[in-house]
C-alpha cells in the first residue's frame, strides 16, 4: 500500500483539512507525491518574479497563500525513477479523475464540505471545456460548496500558458 514520504507529510500538515482527507483517501489506492501547500509571501514573490514568471498571482491572491493552504500540487509518484514524470500526461490525467471522484464521494457522504477543481480544465472564466494539453504539475483546490439546484459539474478549468520546465503547469483547488 501506498505512503506518504516525509516532504509529502510535511505539505499536507499546510493544507485544509478537506484536502487532507481527500489527499489522506488518494494514497489508500493511488501511490502520489505532494509537492507544494502552502505558500508564504517570500515563496509567492519569487514564483511570480521568475523569468519566467512561475505563476500570474501575487501574495496573497493565490489559493496556496492562506494558512491552511486551499491548494495543493500534487503529482503521480512511480516506483522507479526518475519517480515523477512531469510529461507523462495519462497519468496525471488519471490521478485528476480519480481525486475529483474521491471528493465527491467524500462530499455526498458529509465527510467534507468543498469539492475540488482541477487547474488542468479550467478557463480563466472558469468555465467547463475539454483540453487535451500535456500537463506537468497538478493542484487540487477547495471550491466552495455548490449552490441549491446549481447542476454544474464541480470542477471548474483554466489552463495558463506559463513555462515549466519542460512542459504546461497547471493546477487543482479546492
């Protein structure tokens, strides 16, 4: 059975706690990584002042910014190395489906009170599209719950065009 290394440990004690339910559910089944939480202003600023910029948000806009982080980068972990694979996008693809499914799951049984959205399928309007785009870093946020009546998948999608090495960067939020 998957487990947590000590770097995956440490990001989940940033997170919501909806998060680390979710992310705590995930590892049962699907071995992951987490690579980044919570972000402080320092960490925030140099992610934006990269060249290129890192990310589009300046501190404390970004979902990674509160404390408990509402962001997580997550990655699939493979047994050998290298034990990320930024490019392979199946499954990356996969371990989207199966988080988003794992909220939902926790969410229609009261455990948590957000559902997650998937940076690798949403527009900066947030509205639902199809991309087929190579994705090398995935986030899960907390989205607020859904309204009343509201039949809208909750997943929501944007896909920025910022560089990382090699490939896209995209993310999840709740």
């Amino acid at each position: 059975m998957p487990k947590f290394g000590r770097h995956s440990l440490e990001v989940r004690d940033t997170l919501h706690p909806d998060l680390q339910l979710i992310v705590d559910e995930v590892i049962e089944v699907f071995d992951i990584r987490l690579i980044e939480g919570h972000r402080g202003q320092e960490r925030q600023d140099a992610l934006f002042n990269a060249d290129p910029p890192r990310t589009k948000v300046k501190f404390p806009n970004s979902k990674h910014n509160p404390l408990p982080s509402i962001a997580v980068d997550v990655m699939p972990y493979h047994p050998t190395p290298p034990h990320i694979d930024w490019n392979h996008s199946p499954s990356i693809h996969l371990l989207a489906g199966f988080m988003l499914a794992t909220a939902r799951q926790l969410f229609e049984a009261g455990k948590i009170s957000h559902l997650l959205r998937w940076g690798g399928d949403w527009t900066e309007t947030t509205t639902l599209r199809s991309r087929g785009d190579l994705l090398t870093l995935l986030t899960m946020s907390c989205l607020n719950q859904p309204e009343q009546g509201d039949q809208r998948p909750c997943l929501s999608t944007r896909n920025t065009q910022w560089q990382w090495e090699p490939s896209l960067l995209s993310w999840l939020t709740l």
